[in-house]
C-alpha cells in the first residue's frame, strides 16, 4: 500500500468524528457515571482513531493491519458502552443515531482497509 499520511485516511477522519460525538454524548450522562462508564467511553473512543494512526506509523502493512484490528475491538467495546448507556436509560436511540451511524460506517471502513492490506 503507497504511502499516505494517516490523517488523509477517511476511516481516520470518520473516527475523529465519532471522537468527538462521543464526548457530546457523555456529556449527558448522570454525574454518578462522570468518572467510570464516561470516562471508559471516552477511553475507547480516542482509542480509535489513535490505533489507526499509530500502526500507519509503523509504515509496514502488517504493523498497520494489527493496529487496525486493535482499533476495530475498541469500537466494538465503544458500541457495547453506548448499548449499555441506551440498556440503563442514560441516553435513548434517538440520541445515540449518529454515534451508532459514524461506528458502522467506520467498522465497514476499517474491515474493507484490513482486506486490501
């Protein structure tokens, strides 16, 4: 695979938005959650986009292959933690749409990455 820069990666871009609608999301949970399922949230989230720029960094495509599964596992924990928030009543689907619509899309992205690797 040429070359490229990992913040010109699309799947990077997108985990940069779930990034950030994440931390609007758990903005709204009760001030009891604050300090553990939030900041577990958060936790996975930046590890995301973080995962997929540090195995780009590798420069190999097998380094970079292993990240991105990395990266995938942490979004299916982040999905888990938004089904929980959704499971307690904390947030509602309507809330959590574009969240769940940035982890698909970016799921679809990484799998497609993995198999052209």
């Amino acid at each position: 695979m040429a070359y490229m820069n990992y913040k010109d990666l699309t799947v990077w871009q997108k985990a940069m938005d779930l990034v950030s609608e994440v931390y609007r999301l758990v903005k709204k949970l009760p001030e009891e959650e604050k300090y553990a399922l939030a900041n577990q949230m958060r936790r996975s989230a930046v590890s995301i986009p973080s995962n997929i720029a540090e195995g780009k960094g590798r420069k190999t495509d097998n380094e970079f292959k292993n990240f991105l599964g990395i990266a995938n596992g942490s979004l299916m924990e982040l999905e888990t933690q938004l089904l929980i928030c959704i499971r307690l009543k904390y947030l509602d689907e309507s809330e959590t749409h574009l969240a769940f619509s940035l982890l698909d899309e970016v799921n679809r992205m990484i799998t497609t990455l993995m198999l052209k690797i």
